[in-house]
C-alpha cells in the first residue's frame, strides 16, 4: 500500500530551534531517507516553497479566482511530504515517527487512492 506522509510546519517552532539545530535535523533526514529508499519503503520526497509563494485557485459559477497566499489562515502548513510504501498504516505511521519533524509542526499520514484503479472504474 502506498500512503502520503505531509509534513506540516509550525514556523513559530522552527524559528525556535538552537543554531544549527535544522541543518542537523535535515541532515538526519536525508541519511533516514537514503536508508528508506534503499529498504523499498521510500519513494519520492520532496520540500514546498513556504505559503507566501503559493498561489491559490478556485472556480465558482464559472468564475476563476486566483490569490496569493495559502488557502487557511493557520499557523502550521504542508512544508513537504513523502510518498512511501508500506504494509499497512500502523507501519506507515511507524515509518512517519522516525521524522523529527512532529517536534516543529505535525505529521499527517493519508492513504492513496489507487487512482489507475479508480480510471478503470469510471471508463476512462
């Protein structure tokens, strides 16, 4: 089974952080997901640009509007996420407690949808 693990950040909290102390994090990081990767469970990671880049759309009664921004007001947001490969969720959420990143902000992990699956389902 494939799960979504989101990484969300609390910039409050990370600014917080010793000197020194989120390159290490990062650093630790990279290795555990090199250890992942090498052990089948890890199959794409990747960082998002802080929510002041973001830009957010939405289409009501045929009206497109864009704004800069994210979509809620809230003090954590999706900082990153992985995308991994697991037996079931207990084991997904095993494999998310081993990112430091719940300590500065919160982890969410979301199964996939199989959406090749879903594609045979509506005839597309």
């Amino acid at each position: 089974m494939k799960f979504l693990v989101m990484i969300y950040n609390d910039d409050a909290l990370m600014d917080a952080l010793p000197p020194g102390q989120y390159d290490e994090m990062m650093n630790g990081c990279f290795k555990h997901a090199d250890e992942l990767r090498a052990d089948g469970h890890l199959l794409d990671s990747m960082q998002l640009q802080p929510p002041a880049k973001t830009k957010t759309i939405r289409v009501r009664n045929n009206r497109t509007t864009i704004i800069d921004g994210p979509f809620a007001e809230t003090r954590e947001y999706l900082g990153g996420f992985n995308l991994i490969e697991a037996a079931d969720i207990h084991e997904a959420v095993r494999i998310a407690q081993s990112f430091p990143w719940a300590a500065t902000g919160c982890i969410e992990v979301r199964p996939v949808h199989d959406i090749d699956a879903e594609r045979v389902r509506v005839g597309a």
